[in-house]
C-alpha cells in the first residue's frame, strides 16, 4: 500500500535494527504498553512474528513504514481487525526522527481510506493515552470523532492514566470525503 511519500509493507528481519533502536527510545514508549529498551533479540522476534501474518486476518497486524525515496523502516502501524472482520482498531508508533513531519498523518488516513473504502469495514477506532496529545491531534485530523474519555482506566508503568477513545464509521467517512 503506498501514499505519496510512503510504502506501507509487511516487516522483513532487515527492519528489526531499526525497530529496536526506535521502541528503545523512552519518549517514543513512554504512552506504548512496552518497556525500553528493547533489545535486539526481542525486535528480531518481533519483525518475524509481524512478518508471518497475514493482513486479513482478525486480531493485530502490524504494517511497517517506510519513506518511498528511502527504504528503511521509520515506524510501524497496527491494525486490529475484529472476528467478525467489520470493525478494526488502529495504532501506531514512528521514530523520533520521523516525527512532526506529517509522516504518520499519512499513514494513518491511507489505512482509514483503506479499510473504510476499500476493505469496506464498518468502523475503524483508535485510543490513545490521555497526556499523548500529538496522537489525539492527529487522530482528529483524519476524521475521527472523541468518543469518549476514560479517567485514570489502565494501569501501565507503575500508575493510572487515562484513556481517549476515537471512532469513525465509513458513513461518516464517505461523507467528509464527497464534501472535500
């Protein structure tokens, strides 16, 4: 799946380095569900067990992200596809480098795009964590709606944070689109 500036692609073992060295970085997994530093070992397993699932299938795939004019991973977009395949959930994570320059804006709204148009799904939704604000805005900025504010609802790293909840329905979709 490509963008003007992207190719969105299945993890190789030649993307585990750079995996590692961008998961390590406890800015970038300060709001993941992760610990840095993440160890060689363990992004090499990680890029095998991406690599080996298929895109269609329920539950979590994860999509590596890569610029067109310069191969090399610069982050990672998940998907979540629901058993009954009409409804995904979205995540994403982009190396510090990468970030702030409009890189995973396009990658997420080509995956919406994807799944909403193409895919023909129902709904796509996305949380984030309540003090990752970058990731709220941007989420917003591809057409998804709050949809809710869980207060101090998980626990991760050794205390409670709060949850914001998104959706988009492929109505809503559609119609932001024939507006444009």
């Amino acid at each position: 799946m490509e963008t003007a500036r992207l190719v969105l692609r299945k993890f190789t073992p030649g993307d585990a380095s750079a995996l590692a060295a961008y998961r390590s970085d406890p800015e970038v997994s300060r709001y993941q569900s992760w610990e840095a530093p993440v160890l060689m070992e363990e992004a090499e397993r990680l890029a095998a067990t991406f690599s080996s699932g298929d895109p269609r299938d329920p539950g979590w795939f994860q999509y590596a992200v890569e610029r067109r004019d310069a191969p090399g991973l610069i982050g990672d977009l998940g998907v979540c596809r629901s058993e009954d395949g009409r409804q995904a959930e979205l995540g994403f994570t982009f190396a510090p480098e990468f970030q702030g320059q409009g890189y995973a804006t396009e990658a997420v709204a080509r995956m919406v795009e994807f799944l909403l148009l193409d895919e023909g799904l129902h709904r796509v939704s996305a949380e984030c964590d309540g003090r990752n604000v970058r990731s709220a805005r941007l989420l917003e900025r591809v057409g998804f709606r709050r949809e809710g504010h869980l207060v101090q609802s998980t626990w991760i790293k050794g205390e409670w944070t709060d949850d914001i909840l998104f959706g988009l329905l492929a109505s809503e979709y559609r119609a932001a689109q024939a507006g444009r």
